[in-house]
C-alpha cells in the first residue's frame, strides 16, 4: 500500500511539472513568506491553514497529508475524495486548505508544495481540541448509605487535552472536614468519604475541564440513613385559660421520620376538637406544629413530639404552664420576693399569650417596672 502512495505520488508530480514551460523553470523563483502556523481547533469547528507564496508565476500549489501520503488539492481542484475539505486562493498568492467540521481523525502534520526542481515545501500543524465529557457508565449514580459507613465516588471523563476532574458540594458547602480545617474542594478522579455522617447528606458535583469550553459536571446525590433528631422552638410556654398556643418541633431524618404528637395524659393527639397540626416536609428535615386550643385546666402539662423511622426514635418534651396575668402583678406588689421570682431568667426565656392568641415576649420594661415597683415597697 505505501508503494502504491509513492507512485501516485511521483505520477502527480510528473503531471504537476508538465503544465510548466521550460523557460519559466530557470526564470522564476517562487519562495514562501512564511512558514504555515500551526493551527488549533476545537472539534466540530472549520481549521484554515494558510500557505503564502511569493513569485508563483506558472508554478502551481498542492496541499498533502503528511502522515498518510495523501494529495489533497492541486491549486485549484481537491483531489481528495473528503468532501469536508477545499482550497481557496487570493490572487494567487494566499492559499488556504479548509478543513470543515474538523474531527479528531484530522489532527497532524500538513504540507504545502510548489512544483519547483527541486520541490519546495513548508510544513504546518493542525491540533485538534476535544472539550470534556464525563462518562456516564463510568461515574458514579446516586447513592444511599448508612450513617458511618466509608463512600466511595468515581468520575470519568475524556477530552482533549485530558481533562482534570474537581470535587465540589453544592450551596458551598465543605466536602469534608479534617480538625478545624474545612476541605471545599478535592481533584482526582477519586473522592473517598470516610465515616459518612448525616451532615454529608445532599448534592456532590463532578467538575470536568481541560481549558476547552465548555466545562461539564455531573450531579450525585448522596443520602445518608441516620435515626431521628428532634429539638422544640420552645420548651416552656405559659399561657391562660382561653387562649390559643403554637407548639413547634423540628426533626431531621433519613429516611423520612413519621411524626405524632402526644398529649399530657400519654395520649396519641388526633386532629380536631382542641387540636390542629400540620407537618411541612423538607428533605431530610420536617416541621411539626400544633395549635392547641386551652378550654380548661387539664389542657396544660407536657405535650410529646416524637419522630421514628427505622434506625431509631427521637422526642421532645414541651410544657404549657397556666399562667394569670392579673395574679402576676398582685404577686409584684405584695413583696420585693415575689416580683423577683416572677420576673427571674426562666420566665425572660418563655413565651406568654395574651388573650386573642397573639405570642409576647416579657420585655426588659416590665422588668424595669418590677424593680422600680420593688425599691417604692422596700423604701416604705
């Protein structure tokens, strides 16, 4: 096969040096300006290589393919069968092979002839660029785990050059933490994630570049099985007879927990009558409220808020204290004791109701009024 290329070769130049006469053979002198530069380009664009030539007169131009030995245009007409090449020429002087849709295939060396004797030729390169592309069957899906088991994540990409792969989590959130130091980002095909915990839960990305646009990633989703926790906006809550109070529990979980409530008598609360509860579901956290309706003195005590699921249970105790106003500040007046009592930390931290429903928190004036109200009883 390659004796075949040299022949053809060799009958082309005895047809390239027949269309000159012999009086310009000795006269003219064509010479190229410059070497042809070399030319990067990404894959799927048009690559132009530009060979210029000065004095060509009658003399003619062909462009090959170093590499396979193969004749792609002679001056004007593409002899190649590839109908993704051409060549144009600007006054005989600027000549240029034009290669479409260029394809990895297309990368090397080209040459630019002038039919002289001896030949003479200028030579130029044609790099061809690959943006990245993970490999979907090669890269890790999403996941689930349990709570302290290690993890393993894969991404695979190709491109050229190759390309370098970067771990990172979404919201900004650290991959992992090593002491004090957060990590925010790893590089290497390989993320190993060891003793994974409930806070590594959510989104890990694939980050594949090789300085081509565009830079790609993948997705996965890690979740990670933990048993219930629960905490309560409020753990002590005062209120009257006739009021209406918010209970509030938050609890994080995976799988998703089933929540309920339970009342002061251990009792599983029900919808309606005194009570009305709601659970806003997100992700890995759920949010428990129920509105409890106070008509009469066993209303008030510990209320339960309990999430399970099948790794553990978690519950939280919140207590509705009765609570009268009007008894309140009679108590501030009778003694200096008294008022301080009322007005100690614990109750600072609560909330109160007033009627209609609406939540307060004692403000540092209504302390201010019970000391002032403190030091007048003291003084008399």
């Amino acid at each position: 096969m390659r004796k075949l290329f040299v022949y053809l070769i060799y009958v082309f130049a005895l047809k390239f040096c027949e269309t000159l006469p012999p009086d310009m053979m000795t006269a003219a002198d064509p010479n190229f300006v410059s070497p042809i530069a070399n030319v990067t380009v990404p894959v799927g664009r048009e690559a132009v290589l530009t060979c210029i030539v000065h004095d060509l007169y009658t003399y003619k131009v062909a462009f090959l393919r170093v590499d396979t030995q193969t004749i792609l245009t002679i001056q004007n007409n593409t002899i190649t069968k590839n109908h993704r090449i051409g060549i144009t020429h600007t006054e005989n002087r600027m000549w240029q092979l034009r290669i479409r849709d260029v394809k990895e295939s297309d990368q090397g060396w080209y040459m630019c002839q002038i039919n002289t004797d001896p030949m003479k030729s200028a030579l130029g390169y044609l790099a061809v660029v690959v943006p990245p592309d993970i490999i979907d069957y090669d890269t890790s899906h999403d996941m689930t785990v349990d709570e302290g088991q290690n993890v393993t994540l894969h991404c695979e990409a190709v491109g050229l050059p190759e390309p370098t792969i970067e771990w990172r989590r979404e919201s900004k959130k650290p991959l992992m933490s090593i002491g004090s130091e957060e990590i925010f980002t790893i590089k290497g095909s390989t993320l190993m994630l060891r003793h994974a915990n409930r806070h590594m839960n959510g989104a890990f990305l694939c980050i594949a570049s090789n300085g081509v646009p565009p830079t790609v990633s993948k997705r996965i989703m890690l979740a990670v099985n933990f048993a219930p926790t629960i905490v309560a906006r409020q753990e002590k809550v005062h209120a009257s007879i006739g009021q209406k109070v918010v209970l509030e529990c938050i609890s994080e979980s995976h799988p998703n927990s089933f929540n309920y409530w339970l009342d002061p008598s251990g009792k599983k609360i029900i919808q309606g009558s005194i009570y009305e509860s709601m659970t806003i579901d997100c992700v890995f956290r759920n949010t428990m409220k129920l509105v409890v309706r106070l008509y009469d003195i066993d209303d008030f005590g510990a209320y339960k808020c309990i999430a399970n699921n099948t790794y553990g249970e978690s519950e939280k105790v919140i207590h509705i204290h009765h609570f009268d106003r009007r008894d309140a500040r009679k108590s501030v007046l009778v003694n200096q004791v008294e008022s301080t009592e009322f007005f100690n930390s614990e109750f600072l931290d609560s909330q109160y109701y007033e009627p209609g429903g609406s939540a307060i928190t004692p403000s540092i004036s209504y302390m201010c009024i019970a000391l002032l109200l403190s030091m007048l009883l003291s003084s008399s």
